[in-house]
C-alpha cells in the first residue's frame, strides 16, 4: 500500500537498476498491511454489534413507549383496556344520559327515569351589556382604555413606573415622583448635540425659545448665541468650519441643511440612584433609558379570599387569564357577541367549597355587573332516579354500582325510563391483548434468533470486506456477503439470554394479590425445543372464559397495583415485563454499548499505529532504493568513463 499522502508515481522503475520499485515496497509492506486488514475487520465487528444493540434498544424502548406507558398510543396500563362488559341504551330518552362501564360492572340491566337537575357550579354575570356602545369589546383591548356604560373607566390606584438608574438597576417610581420629574421636564430647555468635524468633539445646542445657545459638552461656558426670532439665519465658526444655522416656516431649526432633532432631559438623584428622564419636542412621551415610561395603577379582585392584582396596562385576555390561573377554583369568562362578563365555580353541587364570594378595590366589579346587580346563581347538585330511587350527585359524571353515568340533560316527570342492559363482549379486550403479544412476540423472536445464530461450516470464512476487497463487487454482492458475515455477532449474549429467561419467568408466577398466574387466564410461554421458548403463547378460549367471568381480575393479572406497604408499586405482568426491559435497556445494555464504544477506540487507536509504521517503514525502503538507485547511477557513470577513456586508449 502506498502511503495516500506521498505524491509518488503509480509505478516508480528504477533509473539506474531498472527494479519496479513500487511492486517491491508493496510486497514488502504486505505484511503491514495484512495486520491493518485484519484490525480493520474487526473493528467493522465492532460497530455491527454496536449498531445491533441499537436497533434492539429502539425496538424495545418503541414497545414501552406504545403499549407500556400510560400515554401511550396503544396503551395497556389503563384498566378500561380489559373491559368485557358492554352496555346497550334504550328508550326515549336515551340521549340524556351516557353510559360507560368499568372492568367491575356485572351483568344485568338497570333503569334510569326521571334526570330531574343537573349538577352546576354557582355563577355570578353581568345582567345586561357592559360597553358604551354595546358593541363588546376586544379582547385584547387595555383594560385603562374602555368606556363602560355612560362613558365610565375603570378607575386604577397606586400609580407607578419601572424606570432604570444609572447603576443600571430596575426602580419603581411613585405617580408622585413620576409628576415631579414631568414638571421638571416642562422647565427645561430643549437641546440637542452635535460633533464638529474639525477636532471632533461634541457640543450641544440648548433652544431657548427662538434663542440657540452653542456649548462645548460639559461646559458651562457658552461659545455661541442667536436670537432667530426675526433673522432666517446665522453662522458660527469651531476651528476651521463653519456651521449654518436657519429658521425655517415650519418652526423646524436646520444646521448645516440637516433638521435638528431637540429634546428635554433631566436628571433626578445623584451617583448610582441618579435617574436621567428625555421628552423628544412636541412629543408627550417621556422616557428612560431608551424605553417609555409608562404609569401602571392597579386594582384588586378579591375570588373566594384570594387576592388578584389586575394592572391599568393588563388587557381584558390577560384579565381572564390571571383569574382562571389562580387558585380560587373559579372561572372568569368574556363573551363578546353578548357583551357581558361571567365568574363561575370549576366545582359543581351545593357544597361550602363550590361557593363563589368576590369583593374588589374601585369599581371594576360594579362595571362588570351591567346596568344593574350582578345575576347570581347558586350551586346545584344533580338529581337523577334510578332503579327505583333518587340519587344526588355534586357532578353530572358519578359511578353507580360498577357503572359511569353521565348526565346530559333533564328530563320531564312520567317519561319512560330508559333502560341499560350489560352483557359481557371480551373481543375488544382481546384484540387489545393480543396486539401487544403479537408486538412483543416480534423483538423476542429477534432476541432469539440473535442468541441462536451461528454460521455454517462454509460460512465461517465471510469475514467483513475491506475497502479494496469491495471492489469490483456489486452492491447486490457486498449486500450478501455482509448478511452472512454479521451472523452470530452476539450468540449466547449473556444480557439477552438473562432477559428472555427472566421475562418468561414471569408467566410461571402468581401475581401478587391477584390469586392468579398468566398461565390461567391463558397466557402461557413456549417450548425452547421449537425455538419459541419466550414467545407469549395465547390459549384465546381460556381468555375468553376468564374476562367474561371476571374482567377485573384479569385486569389485575396484568397491571395490578399493590399498595399494602404504603407505597405504590407495580405487580402486574405487565408492571414486570416494563421493569426488566427498563433495566436491561438502562443498565446490561448501556453498559454493553459503552464496553463496545471503548473497544471501538481502541481499535481505531490501534489502526493509526500500524499504519503509522507502515508509512514509517514505507519511508525507509524508498530511501533505501533511492539510496542504492543514486549508488547504481554513480557507478554506471564511473563504468562509462572508465570504458571511455579506455577507447580513447
């Protein structure tokens, strides 16, 4: 092999010997290379079996995310998956009320009549339109600029600004401190600066009325006056340059051609608490640092004792979105088509805790109510009769004897009742179950298959194809040899074979609390003679027989929770099976990709030091011949003159 970073011919014949010198070095060097071939193939080794625990960690990690989370799109942890009982609803009124079950809910059939009330929360609402036009109001329109009926404003109190100092440090200034400062801007004189080209300094021009006053910057000696109330103009001189000052029609000063822009600034304070505050000319604004100084009086709702401060910039969203975000179980809304305003208790019923007391400061709760008193409305509980009694609820979704009804709407007294037959249907249950074997079956196989792979006795010299091997093969052929010669990569891996032998285990066992094993309800391992030994196997009658006898304890097999010891712990099948591929993706399997990564590493360390002696020992030769081609030349040239000279003899 030819060292890539020598510029050397293909083929280098020697001058003086006539020796294919390059066919020489690189038979020389073969040995070299043999030793880097072989580092190189087994590094390729290497990233297979790292690029196999790969894809078998993203196998399993897409089987937890789906099946074994309880966000997860084909989810099993949920009890509901294992429900066999299904309800039938009939009658008039059928639509008035939904009905679900549960993996506790018996068979038979129960009757519903009259639904008399439905439970609410207890509400409070404008009684009429609260604009001044009653047109509504945009949502996002500031709370200190609408006008409520007959023109009335939300009045706000505790005026203050956020200004910075020249620390740098965020102030707040009082309406007081904030007047004092706009009156000290209405005192003073207007200016503005400028830099002379001539020695680059900057001056500044104070306009006192139709007077300019031309100062140095931080000085009090003035250089300049013009009075231009009755002149179009005048010139100064700084240094070398003279400067044109005019007056023009509009009131605007120019200097040198170009508007100048004059404002107001004063400073309140002194050292770091010192605050600097700028008013442009003709403008209201004043300002601090670059931004706005903006006054913010605030007021104060008062919802079930929590204390909400709404600000005069906050809008009527941000307004909602502070009562609905605090912890008042309350909600505020705003419906602009009715123009009226409403706070309604997230709880419904008649208890203490759904009441809703709101108090204020200033009058935001009287313009929120309209043009009179605000439309209270208490809690109510929900009033339903059901097999033969009444039944109150502080919701209109409650459970009944294994069942979740939910109340839709009311419905009027001698109605016929309607009626809620249960039969057992387990087919959505075990379609459910077996689409997670038949998922989780799928990457056992492959563990399997990876743990009994071995090559054949004419298999056994694929080896991984270096760079030059691969040529003049076709893609189609490189494709072939390298699916024989990845075979077997991780026979007998200790971690996989502890895996499958632990996950089948766990089908021999008796779930905790539960009275029952996998084996059953029908869920059984196969045989390790046809290679199906941690593949889930399904006995679907014995299923079957189990979820219509009894869902609940089926759903227990699977996913049941112990809580005996006063902590939450996972017992069910498949509560085991997430815990053991957890850990083996976690901890046997991160720690097999980061042995392989250290020998990936190594190997890579290795290779650069063989090739460097290659290309050290590859120097050497070619200095070699070169040093014997010099020598030949040198001789030849001797063997030329001696004969020369003896013709000339």
């Amino acid at each position: 092999m030819i060292n890539p970073m020598r510029n050397q011919p293909t083929r280098m014949m020697g001058l003086a010997s006539g020796m294919d010198t390059d066919f020489i070095i690189q038979q020389t060097l073969r040995m070299h290379q043999f030793k880097i071939d072989n580092q190189m193939r087994n590094k390729k080794l290497i990233e297979w079996r790292q690029q196999t625990h790969n894809t078998i960690k993203d196998e399993i990690s897409s089987l937890r995310t789906t099946f074994l989370s309880n966000l997860g799109s084909k989810s099993m942890m949920n009890r509901n998956v294992f429900n066999a009982t299904k309800a039938t609803v009939t009658g008039k009124n059928a639509g008035a009320v939904s009905v679900a079950t549960t993996t506790g809910t018996p068979t038979g059939s129960i009757r519903i009549g009259q639904v008399a009330s439905l439970a609410r929360g207890a509400s409070l609402s404008s009684s009429s339109s609260v604009s001044q036009n009653g047109g509504g109001f945009n949502p996002n329109s500031r709370l200190d600029s609408l006008f409520f009926l007959e023109g009335q404003r939300i009045t706000f109190t505790n005026h203050q600004a956020s200004v910075t100092n020249a620390a740098g440090e965020k102030v707040s200034i009082n309406e007081a401190e904030y007047n004092a400062m706009e009156s000290a801007l209405n005192a003073a004189d207007y200016k503005t600066t400028f830099t002379a080209a001539d020695n680059g300094k900057e001056y500044e021009i104070i306009k006192k009325g139709d007077v300019l006053e031309i100062y140095e910057a931080g000085s009090d000696t003035m250089l300049h006056s013009f009075d231009l109330g009755a002149l179009p103009g005048g010139t100064f001189e700084i240094g070398v340059d003279t400067y044109g000052v005019e007056k023009l029609g509009d009131g605007d000063f120019r200097l040198n051609g170009q508007k100048l822009n004059f404002y107001k600034e004063v400073t309140i304070g002194t050292g770091d608490d010192a605050v600097t505050y700028q008013r442009a000319e003709g403008s209201t604004t004043i300002g601090n640092n670059g931004r706005a100084v903006e006054l913010v009086g605030e007021t104060t709702l008062t919802i079930n004792d929590v204390n909400i401060t709404i600000n005069s910039n906050d809008t009527i969203a941000t307004m909602i979105d502070k009562v609905n975000k605090s912890n008042t179980g309350v909600t505020m809304s705003y419906n602009r088509l009715t123009d009226r305003f409403a706070l309604e208790t997230t709880g419904t019923g008649d208890s203490v805790e759904h009441d809703l007391r709101v108090s204020g400061t200033g009058n935001l709760l009287d313009l929120l109510s309209g043009s009179g008193a605000a439309i209270a409305a208490d809690g109510q509980q929900a009033r339903v009769f059901i097999n033969n009694e009444w039944v109150t609820r502080d919701t209109n979704s409650f459970e009944y004897r294994g069942v979740r009804i939910t109340l839709n709407e009311t419905t009027a007294a001698g109605d016929e009742d309607t009626v809620v037959n249960f039969t057992r249907d387990a087919t959505p249950a075990i379609d459910a179950i077996k689409g997670f074997i038949d998922s989780y079956n799928s990457i056992i196989r492959r563990l399997e298959g990876l743990l009994t792979e071995r090559k054949s006795s004419s298999e056994v010299g694929y080896k991984p194809l270096t760079d030059e091997e691969k040529q003049g093969m076709t893609d189609k052929q490189i494709e072939e040899w390298e699916s024989i010669a990845r075979k077997g990569l991780l026979r007998n891996d200790n971690g996989i074979q502890n895996l499958v032998s632990s996950l089948r285990r766990t089908f021999f066992d008796q779930i905790e609390g539960a009275g029952l094993s996998p084996a059953q309800i029908g869920l059984t391992t196969g045989s390790y003679f046809d290679g199906t030994g941690g593949q889930i196997m399904i006995n679907e009658e014995r299923l079957r027989e189990a979820l219509e006898k009894d869902p609940d304890a089926v759903a227990d097999v699977f996913i049941k929770i112990d809580t005996s010891t006063g902590t939450t712990r996972g017992v069910g099948l498949l509560h085991k099976i997430d815990g053991l591929m957890r850990d083996f993706v976690n901890t046997t399997q991160s720690t097999s990709i980061r042995n392989l990564e250290g020998s990936l590493k190594r190997a890579n360390e290795q290779i650069q030091k063989l090739q460097e002696r290659m290309f050290a020992e590859e120097d050497r030769l070619y200095k070699v011949f070169a040093s014997m081609e010099s020598s030949m030349q040198k001789l030849n040239q001797q063997g030329g003159w001696f004969n020369a000279m003896l013709g000339q003899g």
